[in-house]
C-alpha cells in the first residue's frame, strides 16, 4: 500500500522481518519482476530505511544464479 506505516511494511516492521533497529541496514529487494522489486524498494525508502536497492531482474534469474554458484 502507498503511505507511511500501512500494510506489509507495517507488518514486517512490527514482527521483526525488518531491521528497526538500524535502518541504514543494506536492504535488498528482488521480485517478480523490477517493477514490483522498484516498488517494494521505494515504499521501504518511505519508512525510513536509508540503505535499500532492489534487483532489476526476476526471482528466477535470482534463483538460477544462486544455484548456479552453490556448484
């Protein structure tokens, strides 16, 4: 959701998937796709949290490239 406090970010925030306790914490972001990564990484920038990025590319190619290097 758009806005400060709302939604999933509240939620991650209030249940300790997101650091809130030092908000200059790399945070990186993968998605679906980049918009929805650039998305969930903007509505991070708006709670505050200084150091976030998101990668421009699929989960899956995330996915791929991890298996790949575990070899």
């Amino acid at each position: 959701l758009d806005g400060k406090d709302v939604g999933e970010v509240k939620r991650a925030k209030d249940d300790g998937r997101l650091p809130v306790e030092d908000h200059n914490t790399r945070i990186v972001v993968v998605g679906a796709d980049a918009e929805a990564a650039r998305y969930v990484a903007e509505a991070l920038t708006r709670e505050a949290f200084h150091n976030v990025g998101f990668f421009a590319g699929s989960f899956a190619t995330v996915q791929k490239a991890l298996s790949v290097s575990e070899r």
